[in-house]
C-alpha cells in the first residue's frame, strides 16, 4: 500500500494527469483509469514596464539618452521599443544590484560611525545620504509595484476599498487655485 501511494503521489508531483472512473459490468468495485499528459512549458514574454523608482536613478537619463540616439534611422516605433528594451535589461541589473548598494551604505556608515575627522565625517555624511535615496527609490518601487497590485487584483467591495477610494479622491483633488498676485 505504501508503495503504491508512494508512486502516485511521485506521479503527481511530475506530471499532469485525468483520471476516470472505468465502467465495471459484473462487481461492485470500479477501476480507474489515469491518463497522463504532458507537461508544457511556456515561454512567457516579459512585458516592458517603466518603474518609478529608475526616476531617481542618475543613469537613467543617460540610458534613454544612448539608446535614442544610437538608432537614428529607424522608425520612431522601433526607436521607442529599443529604448525600452535597453531600459528594461539596465533596470534588471540596476534590481540585482539594489540590494549589494544599500549593504555598502550600511557598511561604510558602521565603519565611518565613530569617527572625528571631517574626512570621516564628509564621507559618512555621503554613505547616509546614499542610503536615504536607496530608501526612497525602494519606497517608490513598492509603492507602484502595490497599486498594479491592487489594480490587477481588484476589489472586494469592502468597506475598506472604499474608504481607500474616497481618500485618494479627495487628496487628488483641487478645491481652489490662486494666481499670481495671490487672488
């Protein structure tokens, strides 16, 4: 019994499979019949998305600014899914490395911590005002990342949902405006 559990559960693990009742004419116990299929693997296309977060990234601007002018006879559609392309791989590797830069900070400010010397001091001032940005461009990319989320999930037409709602309607709109001579 052990073994015959085993293997099925092994199968189960690994492959997709229907089972089917089978049909039994003269007793009362029924066998079943399983069918495995194939597993298929697709190949899923990664879709460009801007992130927020690349906005306070120095580099951007030179990544857009490289990729548009490196392609100066193509039609202005290729020119833009070049620039994305080139943004989307400068951005994978600007996530891989998120992590390693905001342990640098950490490290440089525990070694520069005690020290007196403006040297020291200037170079601290440099590691946490680093680390600081690091924090906001990781606030803003979860702060994104939590509204297609929110978006793609949808609501529950809870009271909370709403209350959401009615607080970003409200902070997004403008009740009065004032010229220049302050009227």
């Amino acid at each position: 019994m052990d073994c015959a559990f085993a293997s099925i559960s092994w199968i189960h693990l690994f492959l997709r499979a229907k089972v089917h009742n089978l049909e039994a004419s003269c007793s009362d116990h029924l066998s079943i019949f399983l069918k495995p299929a194939p597993l298929v693997f697709h190949s899923w296309i990664m879709r460009f998305q801007f992130e927020n977060a690349w906005l306070c990234e120095p580099d951007c601007m030179e990544v857009v600014k490289d990729s548009w002018l490196s392609s100066v006879e193509i039609s202005i559609q290729s020119k833009i899914a070049k620039c994305g392309s080139d943004l989307f791989q400068w951005g994978d590797n600007l996530s891989r490395e998120f992590r390693n830069r905001i342990m640098e900070c950490k490290r440089r400010m525990s070694l520069l911590r005690g020290k007196r010397d403006d040297g020291s001091m200037t170079q601290f001032t440099e590691a946490r005002s680093m680390y600081n940005e690091l924090l906001h461009s990781h606030e803003v990319y979860w702060k994104q990342k939590s509204k297609l989320l929110w978006l793609k999930e949808g609501d529950m037409n809870s009271k909370y949902f709403h209350v959401i709602s009615s607080t970003r309607k409200r902070v997004n709109t403008i009740g009065k405006l004032r010229n220049g001579q302050g009227q």
